[in-house]
C-alpha cells in the first residue's frame, strides 16, 4: 500500500455528536477538528458517526467486503447488507480506497454491544480502540469492554489526542513501498 494515498476510518459512537454539551467530562486540549486535520496530514480521514448500534455492523461489515474484494466489481457480499441512504453514502467514500485500518470509539455501545464486538472479530484490518476518558476511574459498568477483545489495542483517557494515537499507529505498519 502507497502511504501517501492510504485512508484511515475513525467511527465515533452514540452521543459523541453531541460532546460539546458535556464539557465537564470530555475536554481535550484540541478541538476534534484541530485532532482531524493532525491526522489528515498523513492519511485520508473518513468519519462515521451514529447514534444506532445496527448502522455500525453495517459499515464494519462493508469496510471488511471492500477490504477483501472490490465492491463494485462482485456485489455477492453487498446483496447481503441493508443499505440505508446513509450506509450507501459511507459506501461511496470508501469505495476503492486503500483503508489502512479503523479507529473506533464505540461509546456506550463498549460496554454491552455483543453484535458490535462480533463486527470487529470480523474485520481484518489494523484496528483501535479509543475513548476519550480513562474508563477505568469512572463508574463501575464502564470499567468493562466487550469490544476490547476483538480490536489490537486500546487507548483510553488521552482525551482526543487518543485518535491521533490511534492513527501514527496505523501509518506506522503501512510498509514502505
Ligand atoms: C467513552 C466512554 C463511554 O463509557 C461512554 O459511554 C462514552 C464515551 C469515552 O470516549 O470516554 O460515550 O467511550
């Protein structure tokens, strides 16, 4: 894969479109734009953000089929998935992309998604974990992820710095081509 032309998918979980309402628990330092545009300086940056559990299987399974085939050319796969307008405007922007991995804060959904845990085990590329907050001095029912498993690792309470984390993670095991 060409480093210069990989993309990286960072995927955001329910109520983190509306993080500026809670800024006594989820400051950064940088606004997610600013962390963006770090990112953006080595990869093509593709955000997904939703509020519904099932839209994430649908977008992990899609970057896994784009990943192993091309879409457009064997739609075998694709005729398997519900595609929403939204799920088809993702589909649109990762299609024939070099995706060198996904970062993935799965909010709430962490601690109890079975269905978003078992998406992840499916997908093969270089996958992280992030959440803004270290979950492990917060309550109790957070302490736990049941996604943990099925990503390579987890970064947890650098604020949104983790994302950037997240992604020298990921340029670094693009081979230099
Ligand atoms: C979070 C932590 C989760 O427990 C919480 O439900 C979130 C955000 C974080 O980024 O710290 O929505 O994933």
């Amino acid at each position: 894969m060409d480093k210069k032309r990989a993309s990286i998918i960072l995927i955001e979980g329910p109520n983190l479109n509306l993080i500026d309402l809670r800024p006594k628990i989820y400051q950064s330092k940088n606004s997610n734009s600013e962390i963006f545009q770090k990112i953006e300086q080595f990869f093509e940056l593709i955000y997904f953000q939703s509020n519904y559990e099932g839209e994430f299987v649908d977008i992990l399974q899609l970057i896994e089929i784009n990943n192993i085939q091309n879409i457009s050319e064997n739609s075998n796969f694709l005729e398997k998935i519900d595609k929403s307008e939204k799920i088809l405007g993702f589909l649109k922007k990762i299609e024939k992309k070099n995706i060198a991995g996904v970062i993935i804060n799965p909010a709430a959904l962490t601690h109890y998604s079975i269905a978003l845990s078992d998406a992840l085990e499916i997908l093969t590329l270089p996958k992280v974990e992030v959440h803004l907050t270290n979950i492990y001095k917060r309550e109790e029912f957070r302490h736990k992820s049941v996604t943990a498993k099925n990503v390579d690792f987890v970064i947890s309470g650098a604020g949104n710095f983790g994302y950037y984390l997240a992604a020298e993670y990921i340029y670094n095991l693009i081979p230099i081509c």
